[in-house]
C-alpha cells in the first residue's frame, strides 16, 4: 500500500475506473451476444435492430479508450458478416 497520499488517491481511481470499464465491457459484450442469439433464432428483423446498437457501443469503447481500434473494427465486421450470413440463410430457407 502507498503511503504518499496522492498514490493513494491514483489507486482509488484507477479501481474506480477499472470499475466502469469492466461494466462498460459487460454491456458491450451482452449487446453483441444479444444480435447474435437473435440471429440464431432466425429473428432477423430483430437482429437488424439490436445491429446498430451494438456498433454504437463498440465506438465507444474505442471512443473512451476502452479497447484498441483494430479490435473494434474486427468485432464490428465479424457482427456484420454474422447477421449477412443469417439473412441469407433466412433468404435460402424462404426460397424453397
């Protein structure tokens, strides 16, 4: 434990802010896992809403320096490419 007082205090931030990043995290992850059970359902018109939810709150997380901005850009194509693929296969399921 520090003894210097403004130590002190940096600790009690930095837990406080891993605190609200954890959080931050946990939503973030909930969003994105909540577009894909919709799309596992066959939802996808819900899939298509929940979407741009999600894409909001992985630019936020680069935004407040959460996470690295490649990581983003890679969760937010693989999102992409997961409710492209339910639609077509939505799409190939109604066609015959």
């Amino acid at each position: 434990m520090a003894n210097i007082k403004s130590q002190k205090k940096r600790i009690e931030i930095g837990e406080r802010n891993h605190a609200i990043n954890s959080s931050f995290k946990t939503e973030m992850r909930h969003a994105i896992k909540k577009v894909k059970v919709a799309c596992d359902a066959g939802d996808i018109a819900k899939a298509e809403t929940l979407l741009p939810e999600a894409v909001s709150l992985i630019d936020k997380s680069v935004k407040k320096g959460i996470q690295h901005p490649n990581t983003a850009a890679r969760q937010k194509s693989s999102l992409n490419n997961y409710v492209n693929a339910a639609k077509a296969k939505a799409g190939e399921a109604a066609a015959k």
